[in-house]
C-alpha cells in the first residue's frame, strides 16, 4: 500500500518488521492500529533516509540506536495541560468528592508521553487537598518520553493555552503558581513530582502491577488494534478497585469491548467509566 509521502508499504514487510522490533527490543507494535502504523513508518522512513522497510529494519540490526528514533515517530507523545477542560472539570466536580473517601488514593496514568497529563493531575490533586496521600504511577512505553515527562519543561509559548485550559477545567488558584519561566521554557515544579513515580510498561504486553482507585489512558487506544484495546481495557478493570473510575479519551469508548459490562458510564457526554 503506497502512503501519502510515496512509500510503498508492502503489507509482509509491514509484519516481518513489527516482528522483529518484537523480538529483538521486546516492544509489541504487531496490534496496533495499521492505518496509523502506516503513517508512522512513512515518517520514519523520510527521517531516517531508508528507501523501503526492508532498508528500514537492516539498519536497526546494524545501528541499535536507530530503534531510539524509530521509537520516537511510533508512539504519541502530543498533549496539553488539562486538554479537554471539562474531563477535568468533572474529574474536580464529581469524581474527587468520592476519592476524599480513600485514606490513601493510587492513580495510574497510562500513556503518559511528554507528562503533561500526569502534571495536570497533580496540580488538580494539590489544589483539592488530595496530594499528599496520593502515588501517582505515570507509565509509558517510551523511555524518551518518560525522560520529558520527569523534567517537566515544556515551551514557553505553549502556557497561554496551558493556562486557559486549567482556568477552564475549575482551577483554583493561579497556573503560574506551578512553574517559572526561564530562557523560552515553563519549567514545572519538581514539588508536583513528589508522589509520582515514572516507569517503562507496556499495555501491549506487560501486566497490572498495582491497585488503584483512578485510571487515566486517554487517546492511546486509538491507535491500537480492537485485540489490543480488549487487552488494555482488561488490565485497567484488572487493576481498578470496585467502583473505582476509568477516564478515557473523546474519541474512545468501551462499547464494543469484551469488557464492557465490567463497567457503568458515568456522564454522557464525557469519558468517563466506573467499575462494577
């Protein structure tokens, strides 16, 4: 199949790739979504001047690093503070409330990329009193990605929306009051990091390594395949407590999963699940 930037993407060259990135990195990209794991590789190949995918997995035989950078155009690593307000809104309005009644609250973000979302999190959990007896446990495939996230840098130019997001979401004080300006850069407060622990873990195949009251995944299982997704959602019904809360992306659902009637939608017209 040839993309949008020319390549021909033959489909046995697609899945004698993915194969082998599996075998020899153990990272497990075979269940997701082809489409987007076409556009992907295009990318890549135009990155790294490889001509087919052939050329493409000789060289990550050849140059172990090239698997850094291919790692880095594979998984989604684009988000905002407090992206979607009002997910956050009713993550401050209703779903807080009944966290208030675990002496202790465990939260696991899943996907969490460059850590904006996991950021988010904790400023929410400060300004509603939650943080100190909260362990947030922020995953990603990508140790690039949890590289960021753990320096909490993000571009100067990025905080007005960043600001109008979290003023949208209820905030209750001042975003400013989370991060100093230097040198073109937003550079967050390490005291938010406190009661974060970040670690490498895969949804494609490692398994639940703690339970928790709160899940966050949100636009990560777009990109999976529905095997995949099935997956994923059983290790967040897996790891969440009974009653405890799923949050999801604007486009995701649980509809046609194996796992649905482990949960109840909560709000209409948000992302958001509760398990049963």
């Amino acid at each position: 199949m040839t993309t949008e930037a020319g390549f021909d993407l033959d489909d046995g060259e697609l899945s004698l790739l993915l194969e082998a990135i599996y075998l020899r990195f153990h990272y497990d990209f075979r269940n997701y979504a082809r489409a987007s794991l076409r556009r992907r590789l295009a990318q890549a190949l135009l990155r790294l001047r490889c001509e087919t995918l052939s050329h493409l997995q000789a060289r990550l035989f050849r140059e172990p690093e090239v698997f850094t950078l291919l790692l880095q155009v594979l998984t989604v690593q684009v988000s905002d503070l407090f992206r979607d307000p009002p997910f956050f809104r009713y993550l401050r309005e209703q779903i807080v409330p009944e966290l208030r009644t675990y002496p202790s609250l465990k939260v696991w973000v899943a996907g969490c990329a460059a850590g904006e979302e996991v950021f988010s999190l904790s400023i929410l959990l400060r300004e509603e009193g939650l943080l100190d007896r909260a362990m947030i446990y922020a995953t990603d495939i990508n140790p690039e990605a949890l590289r960021k996230a753990e320096a909490g840098v993000y571009a100067l130019e990025r905080v007005p929306t960043f600001t109008e997001n979290h003023r949208a979401s209820g905030g209750r004080s001042s975003l400013s009051d989370y991060y100093t300006a230097a040198y073109g850069s937003a550079v967050l407060d390490r005291s938010l990091l406190k009661r974060v622990v970040f670690s490498d873990h895969s949804l494609a195949t490692d398994n639940v390594f703690a339970e928790v009251q709160l899940v966050l995944c949100r636009n990560v299982l777009i990109y999976f395949d529905k095997v995949l997704q099935s997956r994923a959602i059983g290790l967040f019904k897996d790891a969440l407590c009974r009653r405890g809360f799923l949050g999801l992306g604007s486009r995701e659902s649980l509809a046609f999963s194996a796992h649905a009637a482990a949960f109840k939608r909560t709000f209409p017209n948000e992302q958001w699940y509760r398990r049963w």
